[in-house]
C-alpha cells in the first residue's frame, strides 16, 4: 500500500452480452452487494447481432440506485467508478453523443471478406507487415474494422452523420463524464490502434474510412478521466465528487482479477465465452488468432486465445433439451459418467469459432450419439468438448514458446468443481480454482480503480490479494483417455468445416 484513504467504496459495472452487473466493492476488491440488469440481443437477420446502447446506461442506472438505497451508505463514500464491458463492439454516434443505429456487438458476422479486402487493399495485403507494426488486421468478420466498413458501404447515410464510432465502454464512459475515452485493451481490436506506440495508426483509421478525431481518446486503463458529470450523479444518485477510473475490456479484467498478473502466468476464463490469457512484456501476434493486445496492466501486453462458446453451449443444452435441470444437476449427472463420456463428442462451435481456428461458419453438434447415451452423457460430452478447444488454444500458445505450468480459473463456469476437473485432465495441468470464481472481474477492475487512485502502486502489487480455493491436479487415467478423444475431436474439425462452409455461406 503506498497511501492510506479515508473509507471508501468502488462502484464497478461488467458491461455483458447478455446484461449488466454493478457491484459495490472495497478498495482490496472485496465485494459487499452486487445487482444484475439483463436485456436482449437483437438477431435482427441471420449473422446479425445488435444492441441499444442506451439499454446498458438504463441497467447502470437502475442498478447503480439499487445498490446505493439496499446497501444504505452515504453516496459520499463512493470514491470511484470503474467498468469492463465486452468488446469488439461498434457503436455510431452523432455530435450530441446520440447513438445513429443500434450498436453493432462482438456477436455479429455480418461483413465478411469484401469487408476485410478493402481494408488490406491498402497495405498491399501485407497482413505480417501490418502485425510487426503492432496493429491488428481485421482478419474475421466479427473485427471492428470489417464492421465500420460495412457500415460506409451499406448505410452511408448513417455513416455521414456519424460524428464518431467508438466501443461499447466508451459510450458508457461518455455517459458519465461526457467525454470519449477508450483503453489502450479495447483500442487494441479495433484494427486502428497501435499497440507498440500506443496511438491510433494514422493509415489504418483511414483504411476503414475515419479520421483520428472520429475515435474515442486512448488512455491506460488505470487513468482517472475525470468526474461525473452533473446529470449522470443524479441518474446514478450519486455526487459529482466520484472519481471515474476508465476501465477495460472484460478479458484483461478478468486477467487481473484472477490474481495472474505477473509475467508469464496463465488464467482460465470460463462464461459465456472462455478465453485462455498470459500476461506478457513483448508482444507476440500469430495468424492463428491468438496474440497479444495491451494488458490493464501498463507495463504488460496481455496474451489470449478465445473460443465463442464456452458457459454458453451448455446454457444452450439446459434452455432446449434440460430445461427442468439445474445446472447443480447437469453437474451431478455428468460426474456419474465416466471419461470420455463412452466416445461421445460434442463439438461446441454454436456460433463459429476464433481461435485457434477462424472459422464463422463452423457449426457444433453431438458426434458419434447412440441409443446407450442419456443426458448425463450429453451434459458431460459438453464440459469435455469446450475443455478440448481450450487444449487446442493452449497447445497453439505453447508452440508459439509460452510454456503454462498452470492456470488459475474463473468465471461462472469456474465455480463447477467437476468442470475444473475435467479441464484439469484434458490440459493435463494444475487448475488453481480461485475464491468467487464469478466475481474475478468485479475484483480486477476494482484493483484497476484502486491502481488509478493511488491506493496500490501496481497491478502486481495488487495481484496478492487473489485467494485460491482449491487446485485442481490431473488424473492421469484420465489423460490418456482424453489424448486419444482430443485427436478425434481436431479430426472431426478437419472434416465438418467444409461441409459448414457450403451449408453456412
């Protein structure tokens, strides 16, 4: 601790997918009362995935009001605000801060190749130029670029009066202090940002068609932006002497928050997605999809891999097919199944896939079902075939010479003592289960805050306030049983893509 303040409270907000959770949290990361928001996601046509901004400020403001009456402490002692949020969105808005369509969010696959080619087009399709440069091509079309381009050649009217286009958390953070701010995490995907020099890259911002001014301003994730402004303290029933900390996205949140910080340590994120991140001091691009971006950590780049569906496969499997099951249940049931779930597999790719393999067409399924398999087979062939893709991006890291001796695990899908175990075995690693798995982001962009104000001198510092609640170390009966179905599960890729591609296009 370099300095003592006088008692006070963090107000932190995950901005999500599928809604928004708002928590009031210690200085240490210590969380006291938590509320949740949810809102759709507008599949509007096949491919497309929208949302109205103005949806995430109503659920940060009737929740933050919430926590505030339930949790009967002075507004007063709320000393800052800070929030992740998802990324890779885009969101169009006009000189007055007013959203010109719905925002465009990391779901949506509508541009595709012509998208991407109009952007390399300018670089001579130099792709390996463009990432030893230190910016990120869009290479898939859930890439911010390819979406800013669609949109200039598909809505021009709507690009026109678009004074910016900014991300997801920008919005928000002009809501509360009217002023565009992004983190350098953020910035890092949208196809305009450098992430060596840490400022937008000129030629890229005019590859999708804007100028530097129609972007948010970059800044470390631990910069305190300003104040909150008069009319957001009175939506929020809070002062206008909180402090607003800029935040980041939710991946390098949740890196923080998993208590591995320091260089070279490995975490597993499990929700609705699932990512594996390393934080890292160089940065390593590779066309797999999986590379660095900058960390919330100044000093560190932040390496990750990310598979689409992870949590959200078996959300899928409990809304359609298990409807009456808790998930406490589908995880009883799936603990009663052997490994390898008597060969079947589930392949998890719901909505396409990015890393290892970039491939938006790919689609999952059950393979090798038969009469002698129930629905603890199928619960457990789903915890098994996300934990598969996550070897595939673990062992692409490690061919890139990032050995992981371990993990540290959270998320939602964290807190499932037989899930972690079944990653354990497929990994063949240590799985270190940390406490709250569910809160490792509240927790990070609460040290992100308490970094900004001073409280603690480095996110390292902060990092020894992660507990661990349980380790996780591999059955070895069951590793070999997984190599051999983890080999099936790559060939089952290598044969179901291109069938995807012609029923998909």
């Amino acid at each position: 601790m370099v300095k003592e303040l006088e008692e006070g409270y963090i107000i932190t907000y995950d901005i999500g997918t599928e809604g928004t959770k708002t928590t009031l949290v210690t200085t240490e990361g210590k969380t006291i009362i938590s509320r949740y928001k949810s809102y759709g996601v507008n599949y509007t046509h096949p491919g497309w995935a929208e949302q109205n901004p103005d949806d995430w400020w109503r659920a940060i403001c009737k929740t933050t009001r919430n926590i505030v009456a339930e949790s009967k402490i002075s507004p007063k002692s709320i000393i800052a605000i800070c929030a992740s949020s998802q990324m890779l969105g885009v969101v169009p808005v006009d000189s007055n801060g007013k959203p010109t369509r719905p925002a465009i969010i990391w779901l949506d696959t509508r541009a595709g190749d012509d998208e991407i080619d109009e952007y390399l087009e300018r670089f001579d399709y130099d792709l390996v130029g463009l990432l030893n440069r230190g910016v990120i091509p869009p290479t898939c079309a859930k890439d911010p670029g390819a979406k800013i381009i669609w949109i200039k050649n598909h809505e021009p009217q709507v690009f026109e009066r678009s004074a910016k286009i900014v991300d997801v958390k920008d919005y928000i953070l002009y809501r509360l202090t009217g002023e565009f701010y992004t983190d350098y995490s953020c910035a890092s995907l949208t196809n305009m940002f450098n992430c060596k020099n840490r400022k937008w890259e000129e030629d890229a911002v005019k590859a999708v068609g804007l100028t530097v001014d129609n972007l948010s301003t970059p800044v470390e994730s631990t910069k305190v932006i300003g104040n909150l402004r008069d009319d957001a303290a009175e939506e929020l029933s809070l002062t206008t002497e909180v402090k607003v900390v800029c935040g980041c996205g939710d991946a390098p949140a949740a890196g923080v928050g998993s208590g591995a910080v320091s260089t070279g340590k490995a975490h597993i994120y499990i929700g609705t997605s699932a990512w594996i991140g390393v934080h890292l001091e160089k940065l390593l691009f590779d066309t797999s999809g999986i590379g660095t971006i900058c960390s919330a950590d100044p000093n560190k780049y932040f390496l990750i891999g990310e598979m689409e569906n992870a949590g959200g496969c078996l959300t899928w499997f409990k809304n359609n097919v298990a409807e009456e099951e808790s998930y406490a249940e589908l995880d009883r049931i799936a603990d009663k199944v052997s490994a390898g779930s008597e060969k079947l597999i589930f392949m998890p790719w719901l909505l396409g896939e990015r890393a290892p393999i970039q491939d938006t067409s790919i689609r999952g399924g059950f393979v090798n079902l038969s009469r002698s398999h129930a629905r603890g087979h199928m619960a457990r062939a789903i915890l098994e075939g996300v934990a598969y893709h996550m070897r595939w991006i673990v062992d692409t890291i490690e061919e890139l010479g990032i050995h992981i001796d371990s993990l540290n695990a959270c998320g939602g899908g964290a807190k499932s003592d037989v899930w972690m175990q079944i990653f354990s075995d497929i990994l063949n690693k240590p799985v270190r289960q940390v406490e709250n798995p569910q809160e490792a982001g509240t927790v990070g962009v609460a040290l992100i805050a308490s970094v900004g104000m001073g409280i603690f001198k480095s996110l390292d510092d902060a990092e020894r306030h992660i507990k661990i609640r349980t380790v996780f170390e591999p059955n070895h009966d069951n590793v070999s049983i997984y190599n051999e179905m983890y080999d099936k599960f790559k060939r089952i890729y290598e044969k179901l893509s291109p069938i995807c591609k012609t029923l998909n296009r």
